[in-house]
C-alpha cells in the first residue's frame, strides 16, 4: 500500500514500552479463556461481550482513565498505523458530510502488552479490538505475528505497509462508525432480549457490516492500492473466519456459536463495500442471506 507521501494523523496515541496496570506482556490467561480471547480477537469483538463488562447492554463497570501525555509514534510501523487513522479520517469525513452530519474521528491507541480501556483490561491476547465507552482503537502492532504464525494470514501481515494491518484498522473503525450512528446501541439491545443463538447471529451481522465499512474505505483508497494488497486484506479476512478459527482450536464448525462470519462471508461484505464505495449498501441487519 502506497503510504509514506500520505499525513499522520493526530488522533493516535502511542504508550508502547509503559507497563500496563494488571496485565503484563508475560501475564498468563487461562486455557479456556486464552482461546476466548483469541478467537474473539480478530475482528472487533466487544471486549465488553468477551470479558463480561456489558450489562444490559449498557457500558456498566467502566474504566476511567485520566489524561495522559503521549507523543507521536516515531517508528515506522507506528507512524503506518497512524497514517491509514488518517486515510481513514479522510474518507468518512466527506461521506459523513454528504449526509448533512460531522464525522468525529476515533482515536488510535498503540499498546504494548496490556493497558487499560474505558472498556476494562485490554490485552495483547484478545488483540485490536474498538471500545465504543472512548472511542478508541486498541491495537498491540506484535499481535500480527499471530496472524501469520497462529492463524495462518499472509505472510506480508508483520511489514510495514501490508494491506492487512490497514483492513485490521479500517475494520475497528468500522466500529466506530456504528457506534456514532447509533447501529452499535439497537445492536446491543436487540442482544441483551435475545438468546445466546441469537444474539450471535447479530453480532455476526454487525461484524460483517463492519467488514463492509472497510471495504467502503478500500474503494476510496483504491489510487493506493495494487491487487496484491486487496487479496492480503482479504487472506487476513478468510483466516479470521469463524469457520476457519474453529477449525483451529477445536477441529470442527458450530455455525450457530459464530460471532464474526465465516471466511466467505467476511471477504463477501468487504467485497462489496469495495465495489461501491457506498455505505448504504452495508446493511447486512436488511439482507435477508449473509
């Protein structure tokens, strides 16, 4: 992906190397947990939903975290990460105002290890996830070497300027966008008066569509990108599947216990938000087929 001629955004914090409160980069989880947090890693799953802090759909049992100082990322793989924040910014700000509305961004934070969210610990184990109580993203930059060497990604997932980190960011802002719109909200209140089955199925549908959103932004970007990016963000797509994460962990396929979309299903929507570069045609909750 071309980036270097691209602004850093401002919206990004960077507290990699700070010891984390209550979770160091060597804290072990349990078993059963450790595979909860992994497959839910990747992408967006609540953390709120993975770890219990959502109550009635509410953002109950939150974390206030004070002002912090903290400076530009003066890495590369930092400034990367803040760089595709800003393409980010730079897409859903004029289809925002198309709409008559204000785009607020998100804010990007780079973590080592552990740190803590509005939404509770945040782990380097439960990897990039969004929480809607900041609007932040959280993201350990280490945890794409899982991608490859646990999920079996692309290969080109741990370089600086690979597509599939820039998926990875455009999907929690994905997030982002369904929170400020009030998706996440009906989302979450349609989960607490429904089933477990249920509930997973609109947790699938809010994924997808998060999915979608990312390919929305790819398709404003398109100048940017070759073909061999658009087929690393889909790769990363197609192993994140649930389909293919069970598989892993557990040798077999429970449909019904899906929270992000199979592999097909996840490289299906951003396809087609890619396609269009519309919003609009993001409705996964109206799709009658996923």
């Amino acid at each position: 992906m071309r980036w270097r001629d691209g602004r850093r955004s401002t919206n990004v914090e960077d507290v990699r190397g700070r010891s984390g409160s209550g979770m160091g980069r060597g804290a072990k989880l349990g078993g059963g947990t450790l595979v909860i947090l992994i497959a839910a890693y990747f992408l967006g799953v609540d953390p709120q939903l993975v770890m219990g802090l959502v109550d009635d759909g509410g953002l109950g049992g939150t974390t206030q975290v004070g002002p912090e100082e903290t400076a530009p990322p003066a890495d590369e793989a930092g400034q990367y990460a803040a760089t595709v924040l800003a393409f980010t910014e730079d897409v859903w700000t004029p289809l925002f105002a198309e709409a008559g509305e204000r785009y607020p961004p998100a804010r990007l934070r780079l973590f080592s290890g552990a740190d803590v969210s509005a939404c509770g610990q945040a782990s380097s184990a439960a990897g990039p996830f969004y929480c809607p109580a900041d609007q932040k993203v959280y993201i350990d930059l280490d945890f794409f070497h899982e991608l490859v060497q646990r999920f079996g990604g692309p290969g080109d997932a741990v370089e600086v300027g690979s597509f599939a980190q820039a998926y990875v960011i455009a999907h929690e802002v994905g997030h982002h966008v369904q929170t400020i719109t009030g998706i996440s909200d009906q989302v979450r209140r349609g989960q607490a008066r429904a089933g477990q089955e249920e509930a997973n199925a609109l947790q699938v549908r809010m994924e997808l569509q998060a999915d979608c959103y990312a390919g929305v932004w790819a398709h404003h970007e398109q100048d940017r990108l070759s073909a061999s990016d658009i087929e690393s963000g889909l790769a990363a797509a197609a192993a994140v599947g649930d389909d293919m994460i069970q598989k892993r962990m557990q040798g077999y396929v429970v449909p019904e216990s899906f929270t992000h979309g199979s592999a097909e299903q996840r490289q299906r929507w951003f396809r087609r938000g890619l396609a269009s570069g519309r919003p609009g045609d993001c409705d996964t909750f109206a799709a009658a087929a996923l």
